[in-house]
RNA sequence: UGGGGAGUCGCCAAGUGGUAAGGCAACGGGUUUUGAUCCCGUCAUUCGUAGGUUCGAUCCCUACCUCCUCAGCCA
C-alpha cells in the first residue's frame, strides 16, 4: 500500500537524449535494461538506476530487462540473483518478459571472439598478468606490443579452441582484442576479452572454464537484446570506446549506444558493494537486510516505502555532476508517503507514571486512524485511572516555549480530558519517578470554559496498554561522508548509537498488525513492525522508521 | 605531468544567445486535540575564475583554477 500520485518526471540529459532519438525516427519504441551482477545485495544507488531505467521504459512505453552479468563465477551466487529479483519487484517494477543472464549468451559470444579472431583483430596471448602490467604502460606512457601479438589467424584459432576445451592452467593464456597498444585510453590497450578460470557458475555449472569479459560481454549482450540505450554510471565513460569498437567490428545489426550518469552518493551512508559486506562479515550490522543499511531490504526492513524511494530518485534527478545527496531528501520523500498512508496510534517510549487522582474506572473514547483520511477507520482509545506519558513531556519548570506538561500546568491529552499536573513524586535522588494529576470532567470532546489550554501530549492507560520492543534507528556513522578519506578507515565512523532498544508500550488495537504494518505512533515518528521479529499476538516489535518533523527540538536545542 | 568527465542557492537540479524553473533544507506567518500534516510568504542582480565575440553570454571562443575518474586475467 503506497500514495498513487505519479508527479511529473523531471527533465535530464538521458530524457533530451531519448527526445531527440525518437524525433528523428532512431527508434520506434526505448529499451532499457537492469545490468547487475549477482555478486551481492542491491542498495539505494542500485535503486537509482532501477528507477531510471524502468521508470524511462514506464514513461515512453517502452521496455526494460532484467540483465544479470553473471560473467564472473567466483563472486556471483544464487541467493544474490533472488534477492535482486525480489528487491526490484517490491521497488514496484516488472521487467520485460524472463530474467536474461549474460551466461544466456556463452554461445554466441564464443562465436564472436572467433570471428574477431578471424579477422585478424584477437589474439591469444601467453603473457602472465604480471608481465600484461608491464607491456601496459603507465597512465603517461605507452605500452609496448605483446610477443605473441602477432600470431596468425590459424594459430589464435586453434589455441583459442583449446583454451575453451580445458588444455591450459587458470591463467595460463588469455585473448585479447588487438586495439592498440600506445593509445592514450588504457581500455584499448588490447584488453583481455575472455580469461581461463575454472569455477563453478551457477547457472553453467562447470560446461565452461573460459569466461567472457565485461566489456566485451556488455555490448554484445546489449546488441542481442535490442537495447536502444545502455545506461551506466560515469566510471564506464572510458570503456564506451572500448563497447563501440566490440559491436563495430562484429557482425551484429544492432548498435546500442551508452551514456553514463553519475552515481549516487548519500550523506552518512556508504554505498560501496565491499564495504557494506564487510558490514555484514564482522557484525558491525545484522545482515543485508539490517535496518540500517542502505540496502534495498535493510530500508524495506526499516518501513521505507517502494513509493517513498521512487519518490526519492525522482527528486535528486540524474545528471553527470558529482554529487552528495542530503539525508533528508531521503526522510523528506519518505515522511511524505507516510504521512498520507500510516494510521496514527499511540505509543509511549519512555514511560512516567501518571495517577489521576480525580477518576474511578474507565472510559472509553473512539478515534479516527488518520486525521485527513477517515476511510482508514477508528479505534477505541482507553482512559484509566493509571497512566503513562513520554517522560520528555513533563518538566517540573516549564522552559521557555514549553506546550507540554509541567507542575501546575494543564494539558490537553491527546483524544482525552484536559489534565492538569498537581504533584511531581520523587525517588532518594530526586529523580521524577510518578505524576498526580487531576482531570477537568467537561473537557471530554470540548474545550475548556475561561481558558486556553495549548499543549496535547500522547498517553497510554496502564490497564489496557501492550508492551512491545521498540528499535530506535539513528544514521549509521558520524560523518556526512565515512569513505571520504583514503587514509582513514570508514568503521572508525560508525555510530555507536544507531541502534537504541526500548521497551515500551503500544496501543492494544495493534496487538495483531501482521510484520510489515506501518504506523505513525503520534508525535514520535513512523514505525513498521519487523518483518522477522516482529509476531502478531505475541511479541511486538517495532522498528523506527523516521522521526516526525520535531521543530520543539530544534528550538529548544537553540536556547 | 596522458586520456576521459564535471563545475548553476546550504544539498540536489532544470535551463538557454534575450536577461536564472523546481525540490529538499532554512527562515517568517496562519490553521490545528500530533510542536506533525496543511496553507501562505521569504530565500542566486547571479551561473568556478579571467579575458574575448555580441546590442545582449550562465549559454559561443580563449586561457586558467578546482574536483572526479582510468594502469583487474572484477563489474
């Protein structure tokens, strides 16, 4: 359950691109494609990229693929491809037709490299890494032509035909696309194109110990599937001649062509695939899907919504610029789905005992979910005689501004009576431990006669209140930007206080929420119940979303 | 010091030879039984810097500055 409201795509470079492409008739309808490998958990940059290549193919009604670059069989593994699958469908996008593999391909790209080693513009070369650094050259000097750069057609062929059928150790030969040597772009420097290495993949299995190349993979896969424009990010602009010269020199009709944009970075987070997983292998978190993670299934496990993160790339745009995103663009996109979808109900963090020393047994009151939106229903709020309030609700001395509670001062409970404290009961060290306080009987549904009471504060009655574990998110590290320097490690950045849990109290009509259910708990924040904790009947458990806007805090952090 | 990119408000981001959209944030004010929401208003004489072309430049030209990126048989 999401908003429905789809606002206007805002223009960028990629849309004019498109625009222009189907002006002049390059193409009838766009495909897009999703490229990940399926070598670890998608995060909040991946979702970028989904949104904007299915969101492109929503908008000019064209398609858009599911690719997994499954091209390196170490790295890649089964769970990774269904957790990818399952993240993208709950960000609300399906692809085009079945899931395409690069592996679906094997075939053909074998093919390919003979016919580039036919035409003179491949060859096997016996070079060991190391010695492939060296003939490299530097990012200022050329790189020398390899010994074995020369071999014939008929060589190469048959060297490859044995590379393929297992004769060679791991490592022991590669093929290379014979570019050129002294070229200012390091990618054309005869790149490797397909390398021996005997690992199981996971959709293949052991049919193959050759495995085919990124960038000679991309293209080719691209081309295959019709792909009008191949989206990556700004790091892939130096392969772009390197994907233009593959498809040139192939007898492939088709010739995508890629544009690049430039990644996504958010402040207090970090969105590199090996750190998180570092992350995840020395517990620093959870798991992938822990709540604090900038992963797709850590923000879903937090209560962000598929619509809030749509939301969010709609509004940070796309563009080719270095950029660092302000948290609260993200908070801003997601409140703002929350706001129109989660029912309100009560719940109370830190509790302070409250007795109403004017008021036998019970009263109950019905209250609407959502004060904009009662098609959403009601529930029944209790009244007793024994309450509890959010200790931050109370001061003994009102400080300037202060709306709230304080000795002497009346407020408005929330769906409830005016009530005013009368005695603050302290422990030995002082510490405010209860509240005695009286209501005003008329105020039920109105207000009071002579006088203006301005606060509301939550409450919970003792008797009828459930207790539930309640997880208080905070962002994850320190600084605006934890991987900034090169020198320094980004855990010495971690929050020690992103995780706070508390035992608190809820509102008996969430008692059977199934895992999953968002609310707003009133003047605290949006909380989801989790989805593993968090059981129905039992054991409540809920996760802190994101706060409410609080501009109290704010102004009293200022005094 | 080679190649490839980028520099427009605190953070994103449109835009174009004709006199700077929008969002977020911020700041005022109004409504409110959530200090939320909602509503109203304010917020770049200026587009990295310096020259030049032009009636006119953020947009064209030149030079410079800053930042990012590339030397995997990773993607």
């Amino acid at each position: 359950m999401s908003s429905t409201r789809t606002p206007a795509p805002v223009s960028n470079f990629i849309r004019a691109i498109i625009d222009a492409d189907l002006a002049r008739g390059l193409h009838n309808r766009i495909v897009t494609r999703f490229p990940p490998e399926p070598n670890g958990y998608l995060h909040v940059g991946h979702a970028k990229s989904i949104c904007l290549n299915f969101g492109l193919a929503e908008d000019y009604q064209g398609q858009c693929n599911l690719r997994f670059d499954d091209t390196n069989p170490e790295k890649e593994s089964d769970e990774y491809a269904q957790s990818i699958q399952e993240d993208v469908r709950w960000l609300g996008f399906q692809w085009s037709g079945d899931v395409h593999w690069a592996s679906d391909y094997f075939d053909a790209l074998y093919d390919f490299a003979v016919e580039l080693i036919n035409k003179g513009l491949a060859y096997v070369d016996d070079l060991s890494a190391e010695e492939m650094r060296e003939y490299r050259g530097t990012l200022t000097q050329a790189g020398r032509n390899s010994p074995y750069r020369d071999r014939t057609v008929a060589e190469n062929l048959d060297l490859f035909a044995r590379m393929k059928a297992g004769e060679y150790a791991d490592g022991a030969k590669v093929l290379r696309a014979k570019i050129d040597m002294a070229s200012s772009n390091i990618n054309m420097r005869d790149p490797a194109i397909y390398r021996i290495r005997r690992a199981h993949h996971i959709r293949t299995g052991d049919a193959w110990c050759i495995y085919p190349m990124y960038d000679y993979t991309h293209c080719i896969s691209d081309a295959l599937e019709g792909i009008t424009h191949s989206i990556c990010t700004l790091e892939f602009e130096d392969h772009r001649p390197l994907y233009d010269w593959v498809l040139d020199n192939l007898s492939i009709a088709c010739h995508p062509r890629q544009y690049e944009f430039s990644r996504l970075e958010l402040h207090y987070t970090i969105t590199s695939k090996r750190k998180l997983l570092q992350l995840v292998n020395n517990q620093q978190v959870s798991g992938w899907d822990d709540p604090r993670m900038p992963t797709i299934s850590g923000m879903r496990r937090r209560g962000y919504t598929a619509a809030g993160i749509r939301e969010f790339s709609r509004r940070i745009g796309v563009s080719k610029s270095g950029n660092s995103v302000d948290m609260a663009v993200m908070e801003g996109a997601i409140r703002e789905d929350l706001e129109a979808i989660a029912p309100r109900v009560v719940a109370v963090i830190h509790p302070l005992r409250v007795t109403i020393t004017n008021f036998e047994g019970a009263a109950e009151r019905e209250a609407d979910f959502h004060p904009q939106h009662p098609e959403l229903g009601s529930r029944v709020v209790s009244f007793g005689r024994e309450l509890v309030i959010e200790a931050d609700d109370f001061a003994e001395v009102a400080p300037p501004g202060w709306k709230r509670l304080s000795l002497g001062g009346e407020v408005r409970l929330r769906h409830s009576y005016v009530m005013r404290c009368d005695e603050a009961v302290k422990d030995e060290a002082g510490r405010v431990v209860e509240l005695r306080c009286s209501i005003d009987h008329a105020t039920l549904g109105k207000n009071p006669e002579g006088r203006k009471v301005r606060g509301v504060i939550h409450f919970l009655s003792c008797e009828h209140a459930l207790p539930a574990e309640i997880r208080l998110y905070d962002r994850l590290f320190t600084v605006p930007a934890p991987d900034a320097d090169k020198e320094v490690d980004f855990c010495t950045y971690l929050n020690p206080r992103s995780l706070t849990v508390v035992p608190g109290w809820v509102e008996s009509s969430v008692k059977d929420a199934a895992p999953e259910t968002r609310y707003q708990f009133e003047r605290l924040g949006y909380f989801c119940s989790d989805r593993r904790d968090h059981q129905p009947g039992g054991k409540l458990v809920f996760n802190r979303t994101v706060t409410l806007k609080d501009s109290w805090t704010k102004e009293a952090g200022s005094l």
